[in-house]
C-alpha cells in the first residue's frame, strides 16, 4: 500500500491545469456567491508573470543582438522575421474576410435595440503616425513602466549594438544580463507552478460572473469564429510548416501546454518566457527564440487578425454591406497595418473594431455586441497567437540553418522520415 503511494506519479502542468479547468467550471456554475471573488487568484497568477515579461525580454533582446554580433546578421533576420509577419497575416486577413462572407456570418442576426455602454471610453480610432513614432521612445523609463514591447525592443537592440561597439568594455554589462535572465527565468519556473490555481480562479469567477447566456443571439459568430481558428492551427499553419520542413506535430505537442494557459487566461505574455525556454529546448538558437517571438507579440499576431477581420465580416453582413474588389483590397491592406496596434492599445482590439467601423461607416452598435462575448472570442484568439510565434520563431530558426525536428520529402529507394 505505502509502496502504491509513493509509486504515484503528480500529473504534468496540462493535465493538472485541465482537471481545475473543470472544477472551476463546476465551482462556477453551482456556487456563483463564492465563486464570484476566486477571480483574484487568477489575477494574482496574472500579475506574477506579467511582472516577469519586462525584465525578462529587455536583457534577452540585448543578448541576442550581441550574439548575433553586429548589424548585418541583425538585420537580415528582423527583415525576414517582418516579412514572414506581414506576409502570413495579410494572408490570414484576406482569407477570414471572404470566409466571412461566404458563410454569411451575422446575417441572420437581429440587431435590435443594443446598448453602447460597453463602449464608453473607448478610443474610436487609432492614428498610425503616432503608433509609428510611439517604437521609439522618448522616456525609456516610462516605456519599461508601461510595459510596451515595440518601443522596449527597439531601445534593447540599439544598446546591444552599442555594446558590441565598445568591445570589452561591455563584458560587465554582459556578464550582469547572462546573469539576470538566468535569475528570471529560474523565477518562471517557480511562478508557472502556480498556473494551475490561476486557471481554477479565472473559470471559477467567469463561470459565475457571465454564464454562458449573452453568447446566444451571436453563437453562430463563435461558432464560426472557433471553425476560423481550428482551420488556422490544424491546416494552414502545418502547410506552412511542412513548406518550410519544420515539424509542426512535434512543435504543437511541445508547447499545447502553454497554448491552453493563454486560452483560459486570455493573456498571450502570460506565457511568453516559458515559450521562448521551451524554442530553446527545441533547438531555436536563443537570439531568435527570444528576439523573433518578442517582435512576433506586437507583429505577429495570427489570432487577433482573424478575430478582427471575421468580426468585420460580422458588422458587414448585418447591416447589408457590400464591397467592391478594390474596396477588398483597400480594406485588406488597412487591417494589415491597424491589426499591429493591438498590442499597443488597451482594449486593442475593439479599438480597432472601432476604427474599422468608422472608416467603413457602419454603426458602433455592432461593435458593442461582440464586447459582450469578448471573453470566449479571446480566448482563441490568444492561444492562436501563442501558436503562430512559436511557428514564425521556428520558421525564421529554420532558414537560418538551425538543426530541428523535419519533415523530409520521400526519396527514391528511402523510406520517409519524421
């Protein structure tokens, strides 16, 4: 009997996490009074990796750009790292946006009397211009506070290349980043133990707080916003994978876990320096596992172009819309570009429902709706993004001639190999 016990074995963080998932679905549903304040343990876990996400991938920028060792190599990488990124999300958008309309998503929706409260607040639109100014920041103090990527990253990859100028005078500095990323990440490891009683608070109090019954007037919008998502991360993505040779089973089974703490916490960052350890595990060199995966957060963000551009789809058939071929294309290149500012704006994606609105002329009614089901939608949305970063780091690792898992092309007198 004691040899029993002491032969059991404690379930992986994913089983772990899915057997809470259930019970605080459960707790949620039959015991809303209590359940109603277990929303602080998730935001608790929130918090505690949230505080990690800045220090972890400042110095880690910093590195990158030193290993890599100089601007040419830097610079070919970040250049194919944002063309793969616009390439793949413009992609995304057009495609979502004729799917959108070929299944009709929203025309069978009656509008009604829908209340904008949700909306008070809010940001109507989104000046590119100062997006483009904000990557370079004039307070780098107050961007390490505000926790902005874009304009962290830009500071990290121009004090790497200062670094590398002044040869071994930087060796201090160096050796002071080598020895806190290895700190923070040894405090990720203990802060991801804790993922399983965050999970339990998030759907313990969402359960209670919102229920399942304002999704039913637009439960054919998630319906087919999951089937949007599911096709991204069970065809294209793997099409994309096996063009390149990467092995895309063997990349979604090593981070699934991670994929599912963003889906039920709804936060992308949540995971983000565990991501990047778990590329380095999977042979992705550090400078890229680090700096293509952190731009990849604010550029790179599969998920939110799919959400937006269907949701377009959405306000589009409801109110009738039409579009011509060179109003599509238009609309195309303008989502390609506002969808980069989400992760720069608070409430970034309605912000950019918003905007999109206005630049169509259609009502903001319909914008207030979706804010209603915001919850369920981000929850894919935001896995999927975990999932196009780890693929777009493995991706660019590929090209550069890292040594990773394959899939290799059937030879003449050769069997095929995994």
């Amino acid at each position: 009997m004691i040899g029993g016990i002491c032969m059991f074995k404690k379930p992986n963080l994913l089983v772990q996490i899915l057997i809470v998932a259930i019970l605080g679905i459960v707790v949620g549903y039959f015991f809303p009074g209590i359940s109603s304040h277990f929303g602080m343990l998730g935001d608790l876990f929130m918090n505690l990796i949230q505080m990690l996400v800045v220090p972890l991938v400042f110095p880690l920028i910093v590195l990158s750009v030193v290993e890599i060792g100089g601007g040419n190599q830097l610079g070919k990488v970040i250049f194919k790292a944002i063309g793969y990124f616009f390439l793949v999300t413009t992609f995304l958008i057009g495609l979502t946006l004729v799917f959108g309309r070929l299944v009709n998503v929203g025309g069978d929706v009656a509008l009604g009397e829908i209340s904008t409260e949700s909306l008070d607040g809010i940001a109507t639109g989104i000046n590119l211009q100062d997006f483009i100014l904000s990557i370079i920041p004039s307070n780098i103090f107050q961007t390490l506070a505000d926790g902005s990527l874009l304009p962290i990253i830009f500071f990290a990859i121009f004090l790497g290349i200062g670094l590398i100028a002044i040869g071994d005078d930087a060796k201090p500095v160096i050796s002071f980043f080598n020895s806190w990323k290895t700190a923070i990440f040894k405090m990720v490891d203990y802060a991801i133990q804790f993922a399983p009683i965050g999970v339990f608070g998030f759907l313990a109090y969402d359960v209670a707080t919102y229920g399942v019954s304002g999704i039913s007037s637009v439960f054919s919008f998630l319906f087919w916003l999951y089937v949007a998502y599911l096709t991204v991360a069970l065809v294209i993505y793997p099409i994309i994978a096996y063009s390149f040779g990467v092995s895309y089973i063997s990349l979604f089974k090593s981070i699934s876990d991670l994929s599912f703490i963003a889906f039920i916490t709804g936060g992308s960052s949540v995971v983000l320096p565990s991501l990047i350890e778990r590329l380095e595990e999977n042979k992705v060199p550090k400078v890229i596992s680090s700096g293509v995966t952190c731009l990849g957060y604010t550029l790179n963000l599969g998920g939110a172009a799919i959400y937006v551009s269907l949701s377009i789809s959405f306000i589009m058939n409801i109110f009738d819309a039409s579009l011509t071929i060179s109003d599509f294309v238009v609309l195309v290149v303008f989502l390609t570009f506002i969808t980069k500012t989400i992760a720069t704006v608070p409430s970034g994606a309605i912000v950019v429902l918003l905007a999109t609105a206005n630049q169509l002329g259609l009502p903001s009614e319909a914008v207030a709706l979706l804010v209603s089901i915001d919850f369920f939608a981000n929850a894919g949305r935001t896995a999927l993004n975990v999932v196009g970063n780890a693929l777009a780091a493995t991706i660019i690792a590929k090209t550069e001639g890292a040594k990773l898992p394959v899939f290799t092309k059937i030879k003449k007198k050769e069997g095929a190999t995994i």
